[in-house]
C-alpha cells in the first residue's frame, strides 16, 4: 500500500488547560480521502530540518500539500496590500523545503488550495492577494457559503492533462479561496480555469508528477470523480 505524506498546519489554542501553546494538526477529510483512495494517510509536520525532511520524505510515496493560511507576498517580491489575510512564515517555510525535497526525491505533490498557490510561488509564479485584485468585474464568490462538499461554481479543463483523464473536459468544482493565481510560474502550466476565469489547476510543463487545484476535493468525498482524482494520482507514484 502506498504512503501519502499531508502537510500539517500549525495553530494556537484559543481555550482550556493549554492555552496559548502550539498544536499541529491536518483536518480530517484529507485522512479520509487518502484512506478512500486505498492509501495509507501520515502526517507531515512542519519540520525544516534538511535530514528530518529526507527521512520523511524517503518513506512516501506522494505528498499532499494542504491548505492554509495565505503565503507572505515577500515570497513572490511584493508588499502587503490591505486585503492580504493571516501569513505563517513557518508553514512558508516548510513548505518549500518540503517541495524542494520532493522534487528531488521524484515524489508525487498534490497541491490543494494553498498547496497549489505554493506550487505556483516556488517555481517563480505570483498570487493576486484577494481575487479582487483582478481585472475582471464579473469575478464569481470564490469563498461559497454553502456546504463545503457542494460545488459552486464550473471549471473547464485543458484537454492534454492529468485533471482531463480524471475529469473530462468540465467539472463542478467547491470554492474556498480569497487569493488566487496571478502569473504562472516556470515548468508549470494552467490546466484548468473557473467559468469567470480563474486559475483552478496547475501542473508541470513536463513533470508529470507536479499537480495542483484550487478547489478542495478532498471535501467533496461523496463525489465518484472526486476520489477517482486522489485515485489517479496515487496510480501514478
Ligand atoms: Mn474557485
């Protein structure tokens, strides 16, 4: 059975006996989609150290790089604007160490949300800091308020990519981003856009084993085709 790696998230506890201190966590449907997709779930912390990340990263098949907080826009040489939401500088952190290591291990990455704007920032790529930053006015709500197993808006796909064979050419996809990819980055291509034209999938030019979405599939565990893509990708590693 295949072991894929989740990138934690790191928060403050807000009350009882441990107030204030750090805990590390991942939110549950991402276990539950790894476990659906026939693959056994571990917990990557947010660990920087080069030899701690090789021996985690040697012992999976795949990563997936989860969501989170927004990426510090210093790490894709611009300035806070006002609509920027909360950073954490050591998730930034581990993340890219975790990318860089992956890479280089010929390890699948998943990126979801956050994980696909990382992606994106890592090989040269920028971010609008909150989607209204485009120049489009017919931007659609891209935080929906229903359900979040639900879709929300459509997406089309790119026909030579990874997202076609496990999608088709359409899909409805569920929405709960405020910042959303600006430029693409280096080796990385635009596979899959939202009906009022924002970027939804990325993957590699020709790194077959480089994936990113916007939307969060591992929410929509009820959907067939959405298993299937955690399925595909997990086939691949
Ligand atoms: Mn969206």
């Amino acid at each position: 059975m295949k072991i894929i790696g989740i990138v934690s998230n790191e928060m403050t506890v807000d009350e009882g006996i441990f107030l204030g201190s750090k805990r590390t966590y991942i939110n549950t449907d991402y276990i539950d989609m790894v476990l659906k997709a026939g693959a056994a779930p571990i917990m990557i912390p947010l660990a920087t150290e080069e030899a701690v990340l090789k021996q985690i990263i040697n012992n999976v098949d795949g990563i997936i790089i989860t969501g989170g907080s927004d990426i510090n826009p210093l790490r894709y040489n611009e300035g806070p604007l006002p609509l920027l939401g909360e950073v954490n500088d050591s998730r930034d952190e581990a993340d890219i160490k975790i990318l860089e290591m992956a890479l280089k291990e010929r390890k699948g990455i998943l990126g979801i949300c956050r994980g696909c704007q990382i992606i994106n920032v890592y090989f040269g790529g920028t971010l609008f800091q909150d989607i209204s930053y485009c120049n489009n006015k017919n931007i659609f709500k891209h935080i929906q308020s229903n359900f979040r197993g639900n879709p929300s808006h459509g997406i089309s796909i790119d026909e030579n990519s990874f997202l076609y064979k496990v999608l088709g050419s359409r899909a409805l996809v569920n929405s709960f981003h405020h910042q959303s990819i600006k430029d693409i980055g280096n080796n990385l291509r635009v596979t899959a856009v939202a009906d009022d034209g924002v970027v939804e999938g990325i993957e590699g030019l020709t790194d077959e084993l480089v994936i990113g979405v916007q939307w969060h599939p591992e929410m929509m565990k009820e959907i067939e085709s959405m298993i299937l893509l955690l399925k595909m990708f997990i086939e691949k590693l």
